[in-house]
C-alpha cells in the first residue's frame, strides 16, 4: 500500500495527490510515468508523475476524474493508500543543455510538460510555455508553469481566461518570430495533432506524449502498440513520447477506442452503486 500524504481538488474534475513512494521519487525524470491500481479486482492505469521530493520520499499526480478508476483515485482523502504504483516507467524526455524550447499542454496534458519545462529551465534552456483547456476550470499549474517559463501564454477554448483561442494559434506565432529548437506537447490526440501540423512547416523537432491505452507496462500485452514512422513500437517501454511528425495519428485515435464500450459500462456500473447501493466510491463496485 504507497499512503497518500496529501489529496486536494484542482478544479472539478481535477485532484493532485501526493503519495509516498520513495524508490520513485529517487529514480524518477521528467517524461516519466507510473502505473497503479486502486483496488485488487481494478485495472491499471497509467500516471504521469508532476513532481519528486526524493529527500521525502514523495511524489505527486494528478488525476482527472473520466471513469470509474480515475473517479475512486479522485475520491481518496488524505490517509487514504493506492493499492499497487509500480515505475518510474518509460523513458525520461529527449532533450539537451540550452535549448530554446516550447512545452505545449493541453488540460490535464499540463501535468507532464510542466516537469519537462522545469527540467528545459534547469538544463540553461530558454522556455516559452503554451497552456490551453476548454475552459478557466480545466486550467492547471499556471503558477508554476509561469514560475519556470520565460514566457507563459494562456488559451481558452470560450475566453474565460487569458487569450480566446486554440493553443496552436499562439504556437504558430512564436514559430513564426522565434528561433525554437524543440517543441514538447502533452494532451487529448486531437491537439498533439494539431501542434505536430503546426510545427512541420517550421521543420522543427516535436516531441509528442502518446496516451494510448497502457496495461501492463511493460510492452508484453500490447494494448499500447503504435506505428511511428512505419514502425510498430510500445508507447510504455518505447516512449512515452515519439517524434510527432512520424506518428499515425488516425491509427492511434482508432486504438484509443479499443475499449470505449467497456470503460463507459463500467463507469455506468459504478455510479449505478453510488446511487443506489450507497457504496463508499473509494472501494470497488
């Protein structure tokens, strides 16, 4: 059991949960995930890690409520324990000193490139943070993103906070006045999508974090198998991120689906025994 030493909402959907796990903290960087289970009959799933304390032991995460897993992870308190956390998993993100950067996130996708940004920033690169969400309630980490970019634009899909207008608008301005070196993106397919055709007709090197389905993280069972540049590779053990250019974006929209109908079936089942059955949602349904 890896006890959870401080839980607290972000925004509605959105809690950060910092859990002692200190063999992590000491091993983990920046681009690195975790895998974990809730409960002994519950799924695994995958997690970036935002932060370490490694003198602590501790790490954060944070987690977006979209299905029965993520909503138990949402609802544990303080004192509470996760079951299962195995990692640090896949490999740290490919960068060098002195880079001139742009660390593009999506939603929650801000979660795994404000850790790559802080890492640019350590390395005596130069970082120009791009953050966007649908809306001002699905913005996370401003403040410490802000705290380690030398430039910060902030993007909402209505306008409720900073500028009204998809990510990729601002990107491709800063493409267009600024030498960049390397662009880090991190969020829903969609978007990555959309940077990676943002950034091919400047010719530079992007870096996509894949968020396919992951089980077992370790590649055997495939469920996160990705083509890049023809290829077939694992997005647990081969990435998580991949150059952008390369990635068959339709492919891994399709994968992405696999188990659509399940995940809302069971999803369905667990809020029919919250509803109904008063069952505690921190345990199994």
């Amino acid at each position: 059991m890896f006890p959870i030493r401080d839980a607290r909402p972000l925004a509605p959907t959105l809690t950060r949960l910092v859990v002692e796990a200190p063999l992590v903290a000491r091993k983990w960087r920046a681009g690195q995930f975790v895998i974990l289970r809730v409960a002994e009959a519950g799924e695994r799933i995958p997690l970036t890690v935002v932060d370490v304390d490694p003198d602590e032991g501790l790490i954060t995460l944070v987690v977006q409520a979209v299905g029965k897993t993520t909503r138990q992870l949402c609802a544990l308190r303080t004192g509470d324990g996760i079951l299962d956390l195995l990692g640090p998993l896949g490999n740290p993100s490919p960068m060098e000193s002195g880079l001139t950067a742009a660390c593009v996130g999506g939603g929650v996708g801000t979660a795994l490139v404000y850790p790559i940004a802080r890492a640019l920033k350590a390395a005596a690169g130069t970082v120009h943070g791009l953050v966007g969400a649908r809306s001002d309630s699905l913005l996370i980490l401003e403040r410490e993103m802000a705290g380690c970019c030398d430039s910060l634009v902030v993007t909402t899909d209505d306008g409720s906070r900073g500028r009204k207008a998809l990510v990729v608008e601002p990107l491709r301005e800063l493409l267009g006045r600024s030498r960049i070196d390397a662009v880090y993106t991190s969020g829903p397919l969609p978007m990555m999508r959309a940077v990676a055709e943002t950034t091919r007709p400047f010719g530079v090197k992007t870096w996509a974090s894949l968020n396919p389905i992951m089980l077992d993280g370790t590649g055997m069972c495939g469920g996160c198998r990705v083509t890049v540049a023809g290829a077939a590779r694992f997005a647990c053990v081969d990435g998580p991120e991949f150059d952008a250019h390369a990635v068959d974006f339709d492919e891994l929209a399709r994968r992405n689906t696999t188990y659509a109908d399940m995940e809302r079936a069971a999803d369905e089942r667990f809020r029919h025994a919250l509803e109904h059955e008063g069952h505690d949602e921190r345990q199994p349904a």
